[in-house]
C-alpha cells in the first residue's frame, strides 16, 4: 500500500513538473505574440502625432490648425491631401485641451515635423509635437522619466522606440519591450 502512494505521488510529482513546463512555454509565446502584435500596432502609427497644448474650440477644423501650426511656426507646407484624419482625442474636461491626433499619409512630412519640433517651445511654449505610442511605448517612456536625471541625461521617441542617453558614460539604448527596460534598470544603473 505505501509503495502505491509512494508511486501515485511521484506520478503526481511528474505531472505537476510537467505541467509547470507547459504552463511556462504557454506564458513565453503568449509574450511572443504581444510583442509582435505591439511592433504591428506601432506599424500601423508609424505615420501618426499627437500634438498637445492647442486651444480648443468647438466646430474647429483639426486638419486646418494642423496645417497652419505646421506652417506658421515650423515651416513646413502641409497639403490636403498629406493629412489622412485629424480629430482630438480623449474626455473633454473643463480647463484641460484634449490632444490633437494627425495620421499623415507619408513618413517623411512625420520626420519633418519631429526633426523641426523643438522650435516650437521658443514660439508657443505649451504647445509640443510627440509620437504617437502604443502602450508598450508609453510604459518604457513613463519608466524612463522616472529615473534621476543624472543618471539619464535624455529620453526621446524614434518610429516608436525609446532611446536614453546615459548622463555618466553617453552609452545609447534603445527598447522596445518593458522587459528590455526594466532589464537594462536593473542591471546597468
């Protein structure tokens, strides 16, 4: 009799060990997969902005204050049709403007724009020009800033992912995963 329970708990044993296994293979594809459907979502917002600090008013035409903003303080000519959908974005809230999202119809006026974007704090100072990022992205931006800033002296955005500049050893990373980020916090700062 003890060497049947000794025998049915070891097969017991077998199965769990079995079974964590699975369980582990199971949880790495699933992170395969939301990887790769977060690499495709940044795919299809490649070409996409959010532009932030702009006054809102009701009845206004987005594509039109996106083209003047763009025109007027960056120097970039937008035409009609480099501009697939404009419209803002969230909960409307008293005292707050909600985001304006641009979906360009081509990368390279999106390039434009962000190479330029930095003279935009001289000419409207609560007004600025970021990508836009998938959660993902938007985790690892958020990680990031947390940091000291003498130990990441910079942080910005390139077609969705995130590059930081070490303040100590000017060392360049980029991620694309919160994995990679935590990783990198962990073991290199």
């Amino acid at each position: 009799m003890k060497e049947s329970i000794g025998y049915d708990i070891n097969q017991c044993i077998d199965k769990v060990e079995d079974l964590t296994e699975e369980v582990k293979t199971l949880e790495e594809e699933f992170q395969s997969l939301k990887d790769k459907t977060d690499d495709l979502e940044q795919c299809e917002w490649r070409n996409n902005l959010l532009i932030h600090g702009i006054q809102e008013n009701g009845g206004e035409d987005t594509d039109t204050i996106v083209k003047d903003l763009i025109q007027k303080d960056l120097g970039i000519t937008l035409n009609d049709n480099d501009i697939c959908r404009s419209h803002r974005v969230g909960r409307k809230r008293d005292g707050k403007h909600r985001q304006i999202i641009v979906k360009l119809t081509k990368h390279n006026p999106k390039v434009m724009i962000m190479m330029k974007r930095k003279e935009l704090k001289n000419k409207r100072p609560n007004v600025f020009v970021s990508e836009d990022l998938t959660r993902e992205g938007m985790s690892i931006l958020h990680t990031l800033k947390g940091i000291d800033r003498h130990i990441i002296s910079k942080i910005w955005t390139v077609d969705g992912v995130v590059f930081s500049r070490r303040m100590d050893t000017n060392d360049l990373k980029s991620f694309t995963t919160i994995r990679e980020c935590k990783r990198y916090i962990t073991n290199e700062l």
